[in-house]
C-alpha cells in the first residue's frame, strides 16, 4: 500500500504560481511512476504531468511550458511548479503513483486561478 497526501493548492489570481506536493509513504519502494491529474468543475480528471523513476517527464499539452513537474525521491515528495496560471486551471489536483500494477491516488488538492 503507498499513501499520497498533496498540499499546497489555493487561490491565485492569473499568472501567478503556485507549487504543488504529494508526500509518499508506506510501500514506496514498488511506485514506478508518479504523476498529476486534474479534474475541473463539469469535465473528465486528465492527467497533467507524469514523471518516471528514470526521470523521463511529459506534459499534457496545455500546460507545457508553464508547469514542471519533479520529485525529490530521498524524501518521497513529488512537486508539480505551476507558473503563469490560468483560469482554466481551475480543478482540484491528485496525486497519483503507479506500482504494484495498482494505481494509487491522493485525495486532492483544490486550485482557483482568478481572472
């Protein structure tokens, strides 16, 4: 079993930034990939961001270029740096990890972009 706790969401007003974490735990040695997704008011979750244990990223496209994702493995933490947000960011953000062929999932953090 692994356990995701994000934080960090919050509102923001366009093109300001806000960082993103999700703390591991528990079996963390089985997570192969970690990743972000988002789910807006009336709309499927998408995924965001991805990142493997060998450090390949990508991106969905509408946030390339303005977010980054990245992990910090000696401290289980996975960061999503999100900058030069829009409104159409608005939705809360999970936190997910892969291992185990189990997909684990955190219980969301909400983000308000502004405009």
């Amino acid at each position: 079993q692994v356990q995701l706790v994000e934080s960090g969401g919050g509102l923001v007003q366009a093109g300001g930034s806000l960082r993103l974490s999700c703390v591991a735990s528990g079996s963390i040695f089985s997570i192969e990939a970690m990743g972000w997704y988002r789910r807006a008011p009336g709309k499927l979750r998408e995924l965001v961001a991805v990142i493997t244990t060998g450090g390949n990223r990508n991106y969905v496209d509408s946030v390339k270029g303005r977010f980054t994702i990245s992990r910090d493995s000696a401290k289980n933490i996975m960061y999503l740096q999100m900058n030069s947000l829009k409104p159409e960011d608005t939705a809360v953000y999970y936190c997910s990890a892969d291992g185990d062929r189990t997909r684990y999932w955190g219980q969301g953090t909400q983000v308000t972009v502004s405009s």
